[in-house]
C-alpha cells in the first residue's frame, strides 16, 4: 500500500486497528482519522468495515443465509446493503467469508415451516422481549396485540432463525429470472448513449444546475441507468456539446505539406502562451522564466493582424531587427517594417478580428454562467466572469465572456430549479429517520426524505460533523491559552458550555446520541440470537 504522497506505508498493526475502533467508536470523521493514522480515509474505511467493526461479530446464522440467496439470485450490491442496513465493502466481505466455508450455514427450515409474520409483528416481538424479559409469552403477545401466547412461542425458534429472511428474497430472483430472460437483448444496449442522448443530458444539466438532484436529470435521460452513472457520463463528457455533422470530404489538392514542428518553432509557441494565455498553467510558468509582453511585441502583432498603426517607433524596431541575429530573435519569420523577412517562416498568429468562439465554447459558457449563477443564489457571491474565461480557453477574457453571454436572445429562457436547503422540518424527520433506522441512510431516505438523495444525507450528517470539530478546535485553543492563567479550568466543560446554544453543535451531538442509542438497543437483539444459537 503506498500513501498519496508515494511513500510506502506497511502492513496494519494491532496498534492502528485498536487506534480506529476507539476513534470510530467516539464518531470521529475519516478525515480526522485519517490524519490521526497517516493512511487514507478510504484505507482506513474499508479496514475498519471489514476487521474492526465490532458489528461483524453480530451476523446471524439467518443473516448470512439471507446473504448467501440474495448474492445467489443477483441481487445488486447496493440492494443488499440496504437490506441489512450495511456497507456494500462489508457485506462483500462476509460474502466471500462465507464463501470460504468459515460461517456456511448447513441448513434451514423447510417452506412448510416457513415463518409467517409480519415485519410490524417481529419488530414488536423484539420490543416486547427487551422489554418484559424473556419467555414472558403473555405479556409479549399483549403488547404484539395480533398473537397469542401460543403464537409466540411456537414461532420463537422461527423468528430467531428467520429474522431478516422473508419471502421478498424469491420474488426479486424470479422477476431477475423472468428480467433476463424477456430482455437478454435489449439489456445489453441499454447502457449505450446516443448522440440524442448526449444532447439531451446537457440540455438537463442546464436547466437544473450541476447542483440538483441527479436522480430527476436521470428520469427524464436514461432512467435505466443509475445516478452515478448518468453524472459520470456527463463529466466524461466536458461539457462538450455533442452534434452529427457529416464528414467533410477532402480532397488531394485540399492537403497541404507539413514541415513539421522543429525545436525552435516549439520554444517560440511555449514563449508566446507564456507572454498571452490567461490559463493559469501558463501565467505560473510565466512568472517562473521571468517571461513578460513587451511593446514591440503588441505593435507586431498588431502589423501582422493588418493594422496600419505600426509606424510608430519604426525606426527603433529597424534597427533592434538589425543588431539581433536572426537566430536570436524571438519574433524570426516575422516580416519587418522594411519589408525584410528572416530565413525561417512561421504559420501567422489569428487576425484580432476573427471570432474566438466555437460552438463548443458557446456551450462551454452556458454551463460555466449556469454553475456561477446557481453559486450566487446559494451564497450571494456574484458572479466570477475571470474564472469563467481562464476555464473556457485560451484568448478568452472576462469581456468577452459577459459581451457574449448578453448577446445570447435564450439566456433569459433557461430555468434553474432553486437549491434545496435544510428547514427544520427536514432535520426532524432526519432525526426521526436514524430513531428507526441508525445509519442506515438509504431506509431513511425511502421511508422519511424521498425528496432528497442518499449522498445528501449522508452529506449533511458529514458537514455538520466538519463544522462541530472546526467549532471545537477553535474553542480548545481558546481553553487552553486561558487554563495558562487558570490551571483549574475544565477544558471540555469550557467548550461545552460556549457551544451549547450553537444550533449545528447541539444538532449533530443529538444526531450522534440517537445513531449511539440505535446501535446500544440493536446490539442487545443480537446478543439474544447469539445466546440462542450459542
């Protein structure tokens, strides 16, 4: 394993894995923990999800069954870990554990003794048993309300060992079965854009901003495929627009000769982007070579682009042209004043009149003022007309961006869907969503927050950890230059105490508290169907 720096990092010690969990168990951010171990978030992710988490100790016989039939009938990856309300990289782990024979589950009941409850039911089984005790079948069918004492006893064995299996695992493989077999051919050109298609996901993209939520641009596209797809097809893309234009027939007296690119010819182009590209690549390389425009440098340009102002300083131009080798001169092949011309001759720079913009870079400002505008309404910073010109191109600048944009007649026809902020309302229901579900963020977004994506809520929960330990580390500073002058003073009752009424601090510790209290009150189940089976 080698580090983003290119150092190589060696193998994980019990060390670092003890130094994770007790991080992850105190809901840090990868990124702090990240910093904490020196390896990347992502290693240090995908380590902890399948050797440290202390919740592989918790999967069930019934668990790794389900598992076993659901990978079996190709179910998706994503489908799976919803299912268990998992990560994909640990159900792929458990996967190929079981695999290897370590925890294969040598049986299950037959379909006459099939469970079946109610999810409700078995839910409200579990509730009753963390709450009444075990084997109190009166008072767990009470509070069930649909089963007798009979019922609960009877079902007990079946209920532990069925737990998460249900009959939605066959259903999906025989809609998969019957799926594949009426669309074997069409599934395999399901996934190939069309030039229409391409047209139409920037069309998309225009009208709602990179911004929005993915999954409407993916409706109204190509709803056959997923969200990150359609979003990685479109960044492949660049923004170029995408048209049919037949090939241009060329003809033999259409091919003219090409005498190739010598050294000196490459050095006088890098020279020339240096002194006028406004890209930022070539005014750093610029200021790193000292290479600045001079004067005389315009007036040629301007003489050679056909101006009649070039008169001026003629003289000095004359005989600087004589006192420099032709060699020497970074201009060779330019015609003087004189009419005298130097031994080499380079292809001519474009007339300053000819037009600069493209219809790729036509399209390229649309998105570019589409992105800056939809930036302005979220934040009320205006719009960066510089930033827009550096990445359109070279010969660009911030004028002609804003001329150009003013003299398209459909700017004004463009809608863009305003952002979607976080109300109290959604917090709400973010709150009430990981009381039922954890950090399962797909479950919340289906059964509390359909208007908003996955990747967004677990966005939102990311951020407001980012902001609580930015919010914190200043206030720590603070403690600490004050516990100088008061050795008594407590560090963390400080810094609570001065955040306490920040309404992001108190949000994401709430947040924090029910995701802990999920897991404390999803262990004890757990620990059940492990003394049962043990």
């Amino acid at each position: 394993m080698t580090s983003t720096t290119g150092q190589k990092l060696g193998a994980w010690t019990p060390e670092l894995d003890e130094l994770i969990g007790r991080l992850r168990s105190q809901d840090h951010t990868w990124e702090y923990i990240s910093l904490a171990v020196g390896r990347p978030k992502s290693a240090c992710s995908d380590r902890f999800y399948t050797s440290i988490d202390p919740e592989l100790k918790n999967w069930t016989p019934a668990m790794l069954l389900k598992l076993d039939q659901m990978v079996e009938s190709g179910t998706p990856w994503t489908d799976i870990a919803a299912t268990f309300n998992k990560k994909i990289i640990t159900c792929r782990h458990q996967w190929a554990t079981l695999g290897k024979g370590k925890y294969r589950v040598k049986g299950y009941l037959s379909s006459s003794e099939a469970l079946n409850w109610k999810q409700h039911e078995i839910e409200n089984f579990w509730k009753a048993w963390l709450k009444h005790g075990r084997m109190d079948w009166k008072a767990i069918a009470a509070y069930i309300g649909s089963r007798n004492e009979r019922d609960c006893r009877k079902s007990f064995r079946a209920i532990v060992t069925f737990h998460y299996v249900t009959l939605t695992s066959r259903k999906a493989r025989s809609r998969l079965l019957l799926g594949l077999k009426n669309n074997s051919a069409t599934d395999r050109t399901a996934s190939k854009w069309t030039p229409e298609e391409h047209a139409a996901l920037l069309e998309a993209v225009m009208e709602h901003g990179l911004f929005s939520d993915w999954s409407v641009i993916r409706d109204k596209v190509k709803p056959n495929l997923s969200e990150d797809e359609v979003e990685a097809e479109y960044y492949r893309l660049d923004g170029v627009a995408i048209k049919v234009e037949p090939k241009p027939q060329v003809t033999k007296s259409d091919i003219k000769p090409h005498d190739g690119w010598t050294a000196e010819d490459i050095q006088r182009l890098n020279t020339i982007l240096m002194k006028y590209s406004s890209l930022p690549v070539w005014t750093k390389e610029a200021a790193e070579h000292g290479v600045e425009p001079s004067e005389d440098d315009y007036e040629k340009i301007f003489d050679e682009s056909g101006g009649s102002g070039g008169s001026k300083k003629s003289g000095e131009s004359k005989k600087s042209g004589e006192s420099k080798n032709s060699g020497e001169s970074r201009w060779s092949g330019v015609e003087s004043n004189s009419g005298e011309t130097t031994n080499k001759t380079v292809p001519r720079l474009p007339p300053q009149f000819e037009t600069p913009w493209t219809n790729a870079r036509v399209h390229r400002l649309k998105r570019l003022v589409s992105q800056q505008q939809q930036q302005e309404r979220a934040t009320d910073s205006p719009i960066n007309w510089s930033w827009i010109a550096d990445h359109i191109g070279p010969g660009i600048d911030e004028s002609m961006c804003i001329t150009m944009w003013h003299s398209m007649p459909e700017r004004s026809k463009v809608k863009y869907n305003p952002a979607k902020y976080w109300t109290k309302k959604d917090m709400e229901l973010l709150e009430k969503g990981i009381t039922a579900y954890g950090r399962g963020w797909a479950l919340i977004q289906q059964n509390f927050l359909q208007e908003r994506t996955i990747e967004s809520i677990r966005r939102k929960v990311t951020n407001l950890q980012h902001v609580r330990d930015s919010l914190v580390a200043t206030q720590r500073e603070i403690a600490l230059n004050q516990k100088l002058e008061t050795p008594d003073l407590d560090v963390d009752a400080f810094i609570h105490d001065n955040l306490k009424h920040n309404p992001q601090y108190s949000s994401i510790n709430r947040l924090e508290e029910l995701m802990k209290q999920y897991a404390e009150d999803n262990g004890k189940v757990r620990k059940v169907i492990h003394r049962k089976f043990d």
